[in-house]
C-alpha cells in the first residue's frame, strides 16, 4: 500500500459511493421495498439514507433473489443480477402496503462490526456467485434477532451487512444456505448500484452515533494515541457525523479500536512463512519448459535498441523509472530496484523475494504496458529503495513479503500511486497487522478518495494486473487521451 507521509496533509472531502440498502427476506415469503436504512458500505457497501422505511411488496428485486439463490444452490451459475438503488428489501407478514418505518433496533444493530463468514461457508459461497463475500458481515444473537423479529423477518440485508433472525434455519442445513444465497443475491445486487445517499435522520440516528462515539474515546487504544493521531480520530468522528455513511462510519471506527495490534513476532512468523510459499511456488512455476521459455519476454522488450525513453520521478523509494511512452498501445518502462534487510528482515527474506523477479514483472504488466525491473545489490541515484522487514505491514517503501502480486502492486505505487484503489476502511479498520495509528490515518484518508477512484479490478485494488488507466498513469500520459488510444482495435 501507499506511504503514510506522501499523503498525511491531503484535505478531506465527501466520498461518493454505491447506495447501502436493506433488503431481507420474510418468514411467510412475501416482499416489500421502500427507503433504505443509515448507512454507506464502501465498494460492497453503500450509501446512508434519509430514513428506513418499508415500502410496498412485489419487488423484482426479492423475486430475482429467489431466482438466483435457486440457481446457484443447484450448481448453476448465476445470471441478471441487476443493480439496486435506495431502497429496503423485506418480506411483509402484513398486506405490504408501503410507507411503515423500520424501528430503530435495526439501526443499532447495523452500527455494530458483525464478523465475517465462516472461510467454508464464504468459500463455497464465492465459488457458487463467483463473487467476492469477503466484505460481508454476519450479525447473530440478541439484537440481531429482536430487529429481524421487529421487521417481521428471518434475515435481512443491508449493503454487505447480513442480520440473521432467531427464526432462520442453521446456516449448517440446506435451507439455511438457501437463505443466505437469498441475502448474499441483495449483497450483490446493492453492490452493483451506483446511488449518493444522505445522513441524517438526526432525531434517531444522533444518539445511536454519539453512544458509539463515546465507547471509542474510552477505549484505551484510543486514549493512548499520541496528540497529532487522536486528532486525526476526533476529526473523523466530527466529518462522518456530516456525510453519507455516518453510523456505517462509526461503527468500523469502534471496531478498529477494538482490534487490537498483532504482536511483531507473529507478523514476522506469518510473512516469511507466506513468502517462502510463494517463492517455492515461482521455483516450481519457472521449470516448467512453457514457463522457462518466457523468462525473459520483458528483458527483451526493455532493451530494444529502438526504443526511447524518458525519465520519470516515482512517489516512493527514491528512484527514477524510465519509460517508452510514445505510442500509448506499446508501453515499456524499466527500473532498478535495491531490497534490504531491515527490523526482523534476514538475507534469506530479501532473496526470496528477488527470486521472484520474472513473475513480479508479469504481475504489474497487461497486453501493451511491459514492465521490466532489475533487482540490484548497490544502488545508484536512479534506483529505488525499499526495506525488507516482516515484522511491519507492507507499504511501497517495506517489502516485508508475500507474493509477486503484492510486490507488484507496491512497484506501481514507487512508480505513480499515492494511493490504493481499494477500500482503506473495509481493508484495514479490522486489520490486527496493521498498527491502531496507522489504521485511523487510513480510514481518514479513504474520505479524501475522488468518486470513481477505487477499482478493485485494478492491481492496485485487488486485481491481478494494472488496468489500462493504471498503465497510462505510470507512463505519464494524459490518462483519458491515452486510455481511448489503447482501446482502439
């Protein structure tokens, strides 16, 4: 990920995200919508409305839900989930006439973290919608299932947020996974949406955001920050009061400084054991006679006598990168890259790591945008810098291990990137690796990114490889000009 320092002054501004939406399904089978409840999820997540209220029923929505639920659960793959806007998903043991507001338990509860699925369950889920459910939350016990039974439902969605009913069947049965095929369609569906919505119902939801607030300034992680950083947390306290998403935005404030930090040692256990894994595995990848054939496609390209470069200053490590951008379909850049051990970091880590040049190279390149780097054992004043210690998270200035993937993505960020494409506060506010500080600089820093910045399709997101927005920016080209350019037959 990007440098704390490179962005600690960046002003904060309103973010622009998917509509966060309630939706759930009924104990009798019968659907309403209307308004959807406080609360903004951030890229599975969405927007905090005026006020939750329940609409009318026969929605496509639920009936597309029944649909898909049905053909995933049979094996098939789900298709035609559409997007939903701001709105409630329920099933009404009522006549579904519209216009009823939600009580207030269901806002108390949708400003609590929940947990994640079960890794089975979300595995098995995924690989059925080919989606990722790794932003979902589960909501179980007490409160969870009084605003269920308030709203007359065995379970309801709201953006990535399940809340499971005391009436709906074990998630270990088959109609308990056909239930939560039900509600992860809406997690679908909600994400899919594209909708600013507005705070605040102050009467209702001021309260709820003022408990929460105040349980956060008695933690003791939060009482232990140092000036400058329990500054920085009162002021997202104060800001997401104002904007879309308030008691979304509190309730993963609360659940940071809950999280308490990872000891160093076993961070350090963790990312040298993942790191020999995927070196090993690039071991294996590269002797194999298809594989060892295109070891050096970028080398070749990189050193065409008839290329031309010119020299751009990176964001991070000190380097300059070089790159042939005259024709924006066939873009080469080059760079030298020096790693040392630093903190817990070994020899044997930084060599790990160096042995995985080639499929770094691969990651952070795309059809037309080749990226050629050379590992050095000296650097020079072109050369970019970064330490080695797996004891601290990994940022562009720390390759504190893992796999090519990652090492790539921390490449585009020494080249261009002051920022990530995914979401910091989704990511990080739980993230037990990552230090209390350095996660409150984070989800202030996810309220400053423009709309339409995040793209986990992106490698600086969550995809595999840059896109062809992510390979103008680095070549240091008008991105609009040069992405119409690449997209030309």
């Amino acid at each position: 990920m990007a440098e704390r320092t490179a962005v600690a002054g960046a002003a904060r501004s309103p973010v622009v995200t998917a509509a966060r939406m309630l939706q759930r399904k009924c104990r009798c089978g019968t659907h309403s919508h209307g308004h959807a409840e406080c609360g903004e999820c951030a890229r599975k997540r969405g927007g905090l409305q005026r006020k939750l209220a329940i609409g009318a029923s026969h929605d496509p929505l639920e009936v597309e839900a029944d649909r898909v639920a049905s053909q995933v659960m049979t094996g098939a793959a789900p298709t035609g989930i559409g997007a939903a806007g701001p709105r409630i998903q329920r099933a009404s043991g009522g006549d579904g006439s519209a216009g009823q507001e939600a009580p207030g338990s269901v806002g108390e509860v949708l400003s609590s973290p929940g947990e994640p699925m079960p890794g089975d369950l979300r595995s098995d889920m995924e690989s059925r919608f080919r989606h990722d459910f790794s932003a979902v939350r589960l909501h179980t016990g007490g409160a969870a299932a009084r605003s269920a039974r308030d709203v007359d439902a065995s379970a309801y969605t709201a953006g990535s947020h399940i809340v499971w009913g005391s009436s709906a069947s074990s998630l270990q049965t088959p109609s308990g996974r056909l239930l939560l095929a039900h509600e992860l369609t809406h997690v679908v569906q909600q994400s899919a949406a594209n909708v600013i919505r507005r705070c605040i119902n102050p009467k209702k939801n001021d309260p709820i955001y003022d408990s929460v607030a105040n349980s956060i300034r008695n933690t003791p992680d939060f009482k232990t920050l140092d000036p400058p950083d329990k500054a920085e947390a009162e002021g997202i306290i104060t800001d997401a009061k104002k904007k879309a998403g308030c008691l979304y935005y509190i309730g993963e404030l609360f659940a940071l400084f809950t999280t308490k930090d990872k000891p160093p040692a076993a961070i350090a256990k963790e990312t040298q054991a993942a790191t020999v894994v995927a070196a090993s595995t690039e071991k294996a990848r590269v002797a194999k006679p298809a594989e060892a054939k295109n070891l050096n496609v970028e080398e070749k390209a990189s050193a065409d006598p008839a290329r031309k470069y010119v020299k751009i200053k990176g964001k991070f490590g000190g380097g300059t990168y070089e790159v042939d951008n005259r024709d924006p379909k066939n873009i080469v850049v080059r760079a030298k890259v020096f790693l040392k051990a630093a903190g817990s970091g070994t020899a044997a880590d930084v060599a790990n790591i160096t042995s995985m040049e080639d499929a770094i190279e691969k990651a952070a390149s795309r059809p037309g945008f080749i990226v050629d780097i050379s590992f050095v054992n000296a650097p020079d004043a072109d050369t970019f810098t970064a330490e080695v210690d797996p004891s601290r998270w990994e940022v562009a200035t720390n390759w504190s291990g893992g796999d090519p993937t990652g090492f790539a993505h921390e490449l585009l960020h020494m080249f261009a990137y002051e920022l990530d494409r995914y979401d910091y506060i989704q990511s990080h506010a739980r993230n037990a690796s990552m230090l209390v500080k350095e996660r409150v600089h984070w989800f202030a820093m996810q309220l400053t990114k423009p709309a339409g910045f995040d793209n986990p399709a992106s490698l600086m997101g969550e995809g595999q490889h840059p896109l062809n927005d992510d390979a103008c920016r680095v070549a240091g080209l008008d991105v609009a000009t040069c992405v119409a350019a690449r997209q030309k037959p």
